[in-house]
C-alpha cells in the first residue's frame, strides 16, 4: 500500500473528512488504509466496476438473475454494489458525523420526476442504513430530498455545481431535519456536492466560445471560488449537512480546500497527485481566491449563474449547462448500460 | 407493387428524405425505400462499428495504430461516410449536389473552436464532393458555416433545437454564398438540422420539474411547433438553406411537416412504423399547430427561448441545456469511443 502523507494528515489532523471515489473494491481498501471513511457512487462509477471486474463482483455475490432488462436491472445494481460497499464502511459509523456511508443515486434519465425519484429513494433506504441516496439538485430533485431528510434517510444532492444549488440544497435538508425532529427522530446525514472541476470543464467550453477575458488559469479556480463561497455562507448560517467538493481535475481542488469542515470525494487519480506532494502541509480553506481571477471570471455569465448565492431559481437548475451534460454522462455511461448488463 | 408514402413524398411533394444510420444493410433498404442521401454522426459511425464489425474489420485494421486520439476518430469517421457517400453519388451528380450526400461531422469537443473546427471541415471536405461538413449551430459554428459556404463546401449544421440558432445558420449561410458567387464559386448545399424529438425530452423534463401544466401530448409538439415556425420564417425571408427535421419519434413528426420544402432524416425504426402506419396522404406543413396548445408550451421559458426568433442571443447557443446534453452524447457514445476504437491509446477524459 501507498502511504499517503497528504491525505493521512488531511483526514487526521483537520476537520476535512476523505471520502473515497470509487467504487472498485481494490482501491477502496487503499483509501481506507489512507483515512477514507466513506465512499461515493454514481451510475458511471458502478457500471464501470461491474465491466472491469465482473468476477470480483460475482464472487461478492452480486448477479442481475432475477431482474428483467431496463430500468429495474439498473436500480438492482447499483443496490447491490453500493449496498456491499456501505457494509464494508458500515464499521465507521460510530465514529460520527460524516463516517461510514456509502452513496447510491437515483435515475439520471428522471431528474424532474418528484415520483420516480421518491419510489427510488424508499427502496435504496431499505438497501442497507447507511446508504447515503443521492438526488439531483434540480428543483424536483430537492422537493424529494426534503421529504427523504424527513423519513431520517441520509442524503447527497449531487449534480450540483453551483452556490444557488448548493444553498437550495442546504435550505432543503434543514426544512426536512425540522420535520424529522418534529416527529421524534434525529436526522441523518446530509451533503451539498459541488462538482468543482464540472463546474470548470463546463466554462471552459464557454470561455472558448465566447472568447473573453479569462484564460485558463483562472477557469480552473472557477469551481474551488464557488465552494468557497458556499462554504462560507454555510457557516454564517449554520446550515448542517455538509458540502462536498467532487469531479476534481487536480490536487488544488482538494488542497485550496484542506482543513475545511467539509466532506471531501477524492479519486484515486487525484489520491495518486496527493500523494506526491511533499510537506509541511497547511490549511487554505480561508485563503481568498485572487480578486484579478474572479474579476476575470465574473465577465463571464455562466459564471455569475453560478457564483452568486440568487444567480439561479430553482427551475433553473435543470436548464444549467453542467447539469444537462453531467446527467447525460450518467445515463449514455453508467445508468443506461447498466440496463442491459448481463452478469 | 403499392406506392409508399415515401413513394408519395418523393413523387407528388418537393419533401425529401435522407436515411439516419452508418449501417450498411440499412442504406441499402432505405435507398430502395426512397431515401436520397444519409445523415451519419460520430454515435452512428461507433454503431455500425460495435453491430456490423465484419463488413468494417479490414478497412478498420488498415488504420495505423500510431495515430492519436483525434486523427483516429476521424480516420474511422471517415469509412463509415465515404461508404455512405458512395451510395448515393449518382443522386448527388442527378440532382446537381442537392440530393445524395453523406455527413462527415467535426469533433465534439470543438463547438467553441472555430479555427479548430474549420481546419478539421478542410481536410474532411477533401473525403469526396457529396460528404457535407456537419457542425455544431454554436456562435463557432455559426462563424464556420460562412467561411464553408464562402468556399462552395456543404454544410449541415446540427446540435440545433431552436428558431434562432436555424436563423442564425441560414443567415451565415446566406453572407457565405453571397461571397461565394461574387468569386464565382456555385454554393453548395446547406441543411439546418431541427430536432425535434430532443426538444421535446428537453421540455419534457424541464416541465415535469417546474411542474407546468401541459399534458404529454403538449410536449410532443415542442419541436414541431419550432420546425414549423423556422419553416415558415425561412420561406418567408427566402432563405436558400434546407431545413431537416431529425430525431423524428413517430410518424406524426413527419406527416404534420409533409408537403414542405424540407429534407428529413429518419432512422428505419421510423420508417418502419411510417409504412406500417401507411399515413393519409395529406399535405401537414400548411395545417398550424393548434394555438392553445402552443400557448400552454409557453408557459415554460425554456420553450419560449428556443420558440421566439429572439429567443437565445447568438452567445448563449452553446448554453442551452439541450445542446450540453447532445454535445455530451456525441462526445461519449460517439466521438470518445472511436478515438481508442481497436486501439492500444487510452483516452485522458475526465468523468
């Protein structure tokens, strides 16, 4: 096994909490071994294990027998692999807030559809007590959300690259924690994904397009100045469930990061860029981004969308760029495959 | 034997149609169905490879192995519409280059890159006379279709779901063929794509999230409604682009266009439920949407942005949720597979 330094201090000696991405078996033991407490899923993530490896899974028990093609092959799957997972983390839970779980998302092909996702979301929390179900941040993703947080199962609103989704998400959790408490239990986990390094693929391309002033050195700092933002605005106003920086392109998305009170998706790719850092080691969650690159980036409308806390309605969040190609990613490469996947 | 209905639009009506496939059993049925040219893509071309591998294999394998991710991409691209090219060439030499072409579409990963992309559309011009360069109706492509158009190279701009993204080609088109025939050049051939069933998923999702009150059968007419308006404002402002609705999702898509001066491309699923349905043989393009169902439609912005002329400014094309969604789909169904297709190169794309 790698030692990693990095990670071993970001997970032991800050607030930051390491969750793994991936959901290959090998690598999670890997990541644990560096102080990974939990794990992050997608459609993607899970079809991908499956074809790399399909014996592996076979001999953990995992089998579409019984299941006819199509969407509820898909969903049976996704229980399956995630469920396994959440057992393997489940040890963690003890150790508290935003230890031992494992995510299972929703169908990216019905991210408007309050009634498919809640059906959805009802079967996955039966799967296992730990599974953390993920849901779209669109405005119907966060409707079924709330109600989830008020059935006490732990949540992630995921295709989500914005400060406006992010602060709708949180708002949403609390309204659902509130209903849960009112009925006598305790709320279960809750977290904001911001896929920053989405986020920046996304303006990227619109950069090129429109040809202004930002230049790629300030297009990756995109993603990791709306998080900060987020983040700040979350400890202002004691918002509960926990953001999530995901889809890092590199080592910066986690280390402008580091010592923030936040749970952290880290893949093995970036896992691997950790690891070649060289310390000391140093918090940076509340070093500002630079004010010339968030000038620079803030000609940019895509991004104003994205970076200020009332850029976009919650009717918005579906017609988002990012949000249209990250769902579509999810169903051509992981959830529509998974449909048809014989093993 | 009985005429078709496509026997019927190709004979009594200026409505033509291109078959939607890379698969080589499937030109051949479709040109014997009255198809008159093929529109493929990079999803396509990686279909036809994954569902017909013996008819490609040789040529496949006669690719050079050293080549990098992009020349690989458009090295396979290039088989799949040159063969389709090939079956239509005595259509393209009939009809004078406005019937019997196949589509070489550029690079997904270029809709913002109008050097990139225009430098792609020179080499993949030189394929053969009747491929046409299939772009993305992005403010880049749109910048592309006039210098292609300038030099008589045809064109089809796809990744088009609205009013003013077809305005916006057919009107670069028009500055294009304007400079083309002040340097004595003959324009060639330009096709607008519509389509019209993504809109419609499009809408149908946006609607179910805001929780609009339209029925489902609102939502089907999104794209036609768009076709039919672009349709009528080309006519009217005398636009020499050729408007093709694609993405067809039942016969209704092509019935409610038939009789206009349109060219359709359908897959032979479609065609198939177009014979088996065996239309009345009735002119659609003049019969307008109902206007209370178009007035329910508008209750959604995201609609009434690819509906209304003005609807989307020429910088916010690339932005539209539709077109994310496509340019994703073609990326990962199409032109990613094909860059590492029988290939040892790994691709660096991010998930």
């Amino acid at each position: 096994m790698t030692e990693n330094t990095y990670l071993r201090w970001l997970s032991g000696a800050t607030r930051s909490i390491y969750w793994h991405d991936s959901a290959v078996m090998a690598e999670l033991e890997e990541a644990i071994g560096n102080g990974a407490v939990g794990v992050t899923t997608n459609p993607f993530l899970v079809n991908a294990t499956l074809r790399a490896n399909p014996s592996d899974w076979r001999s953990r028990g995992v089998s579409a027998a019984g299941t006819s093609e199509g969407d509820a092959r898909a969903e049976h799957l996704i229980c399956q692999v995630a469920g396994h997972i959440a057992a393997r983390v489940a040890d963690f839970r003890s150790r508290g807030f935003g230890y031992g779980h494992c995510c299972a998302q929703v169908n990216p092909n019905r991210p408007g559809n309050t009634a498919v996702m809640r059906a959805m979301a009802d079967r996955y929390a039966q799967a296992a007590p730990n599974i953390t179900i993920k849901l779209p941040a669109t405005r119907a993703g966060l409707l079924v959300l709330e109600d989830c947080v008020a059935k006490g199962y732990s949540v992630a609103a995921t295709v989500s690259f914005t400060v406006p989704q992010v602060l709708a998400a949180a708002e949403a959790y609390q309204r659902g924690a509130a209903r849960c408490r009112a009925a006598g239990r305790e709320p279960a986990l809750g977290i904001a994904v911001l896929m920053v390094g989405r986020l920046d693929d996304y303006l990227r391309d619109v950069m090129q397009e429109s040809g202004g002033p930002a230049t790629e050195e300030d297009i990756i700092w995109a993603g990791t100045a709306a998080i900060k933002r987020a983040y700040g605005i979350f400890q202002e106003r004691g918002y509960e469930c926990a953001l999530m920086p995901a889809g890092c392109r590199g080592t910066y998305h986690i280390t402008e990061l580091a010592g923030a009170r936040m749970i952290m998706s880290i893949a093995p790719k970036i896992a691997a860029g950790l690891a070649a850092l060289e310390g000391p080691f140093g918090e940076r969650i509340d070093a500002p981004v630079e004010p010339a690159i968030l000038r620079r980036l803030q000609s940019m409308r895509e991004f104003v969308r994205a970076y200020e806390p009332d850029g976009m309605a919650p009717e918005d969040f579906i017609t988002y760029g990012s949000t249209n190609r990250t769902l579509n990613q999810f169903c051509d490469n992981g959830w529509n495959p998974l449909q048809t996947l014989d093993i | 034997m009985a005429k078709t209905y496509f026997d019927w639009l190709n004979e009594q009506t200026p409505t033509r149609w291109w078959h939607d496939s890379g698969s080589p059993d499937e030109i051949l049925l479709a040109r014997s169905r009255g198809a008159l040219g093929v529109t493929t893509n990079p999803v396509l071309t990686y279909r036809t490879f994954q569902n017909e591998p013996d008819f490609w294999r040789e040529q496949v394998q006669a690719i050079s192995g050293d080549l990098d991710l992009e020349p690989r991409a458009e090295a396979l691209l290039r088989l799949v519409a040159v063969y389709a090219a090939s079956q239509f060439k005595d259509v393209f030499q009939a009809s004078g280059g406005r019937q019997g072409l196949a589509l070489g579409q550029l690079n997904p990963g270029r809709a913002g890159d109008a050097a990139g992309m225009l430098a792609q559309a020179r080499r993949i011009h030189a394929w053969g006379d009747n491929i046409a360069i299939k772009l993305p109706a992005t403010r880049s492509g749109v910048i592309v279709v006039e210098e292609l158009a300038a030099e008589g190279i045809p064109v089809c701009a796809t990744l088009n779901v609205s009013v003013a993204q077809a305005l916006a080609v057919a009107e670069a088109y028009e500055r294009g063929a304007d400079r083309a025939e002040k340097a004595g050049i003959r324009p060639a051939l330009c096709l607008v794509v519509q389509q019209v069933g993504r809109l419609d998923d499009y809408i149908r999702d946006v609607a179910h999230d805001m929780q609009a009150a339209v029925s489902e059968n609102d939502v089907i007419h999104a794209g036609l409604a768009v076709a039919k308006r672009t349709y009528a404002l080309f006519t009217e402002k005398g636009y020499r682009s050729v408007i093709m609705p694609a993405g067809l999702r039942g016969a209704y898509h092509l019935t409610e266009m038939a009789g206009a001066k349109v060219t359709f491309s359908i897959t032979t699923r479609v065609q198939d439920m177009v014979l088996e349905a065996d239309p009345p043989r009735e002119n659609g393009i003049d019969k307008p949407l109902d206007p209370a169902l178009v007035d329910r439609l508008c209750q959604i912005p995201e609609f009434v942005r690819a509906y209304e002329p003005d609807g989307l400014k020429t910088g916010e094309f690339i932005t539209y949720g539709v077109i994310q969604k496509l340019l994703s789909q073609f990326t990962e169904t199409g032109w990613a597979p094909l860059e590492t297709y029988n290939s040892s190169k790994k691709s660096g794309r991010w998930i």
